[in-house]
C-alpha cells in the first residue's frame, strides 16, 4: 500500500465526502449529505491550505457537528411535504368513498366492501346490500354513514 502513502490527505476527504453524497442518494435519511459537506469541506480547505491531519480531524469534527445542526434546523423550518400525505393512511383515503355493506351493522358494528377488501364499520344500523359513505375512521375501522 505505497500509494497510500503518497496520496494527500485531502483526496481522502474529498473522497469521504463523495462516498457519504453517494450513501446519502442511495439510503436517503436526510443525515449523511451533511457529514458529506463537512468532508469535502475539510476536504478543499486541506486542499488550500497546508494544516496537519490532527487539524483536518478537529475541522471535520467541528464541521459536521456544526453542519448537522444547522440542516436540522433548516429542516424545521422548511418540512419536507409529502406529494401524497394520505399515502399510507387507507382509512383516511376512504372518507368519502361508498362502500356496500356485507355483515349486518347493527348495534352500530358490522362490515363493509370497500374496493376489493372487506373492513370493520361503525355507524347506523343496515342491512347487507345497504349503500353507505365513510365519514371517517378509528384505526381500522370505518365509520359510516347513510347516504344523502
């Protein structure tokens, strides 16, 4: 490993810091991109300047503290919106949908066809082959209504 020897320190933080990009794009968590700045920052400064690896350290050290904390907060202010907030909430996608029913609801519990699935319903008494709407949900099960 002689060209290990040879190689400056900065390639290796340059090089940290495409590798944390590429595990950042790969697993995205939101966390590696801002060690991945701190390395390639210390990366170009080592570069520039000429600071022992113990100063490198301390500078990646004190930029990925400082980096991280500042994409926190950053993140606070500005929260990633979902382009389909209901994505995994089926109950929530339900409201509004007319469901058949396919177990007696009555006093209040029954079950009801929604889709190609059958659920768990609270609402008004009905009949089987009774139409109704969801009008919201608890857990997993549907709460129904008569339809207007």
């Amino acid at each position: 490993m002689d060209w290990l020897d040879t190689l400056s320190p900065h390639w290796l933080w340059l090089a940290l810091g495409l590798v944390l990009a590429i595990g950042e794009m790969v697993i995205p968590g939101v966390f590696l991109i801002w060690l991945a700045g701190a390395a390639l920052v210390t990366g170009l400064v080592a570069w520039a300047v000429p600071i022992g690896v113990p100063v490198q350290v301390v500078l990646f050290a004190v930029l990925a503290i400082a980096s991280v904390f500042a994409g926190r907060n950053w993140l606070a202010r500005n929260p990633v919106t979902s382009a389909d907030p209901l994505m995994n909430d089926r109950g929530a996608r339900a409201i509004g949908e007319v469901v058949t029913v396919t177990e007696v609801l009555g006093p209040g519990t029954g079950r009801v066809k929604l889709g190609d699935s059958e659920w768990l319903a609270h609402g008004p008494d009905a009949e089987p082959g009774t139409r109704m709407r969801v009008a919201g949900h608890d857990g997993a099960t549907l709460i129904v209504e008569h339809l207007h």
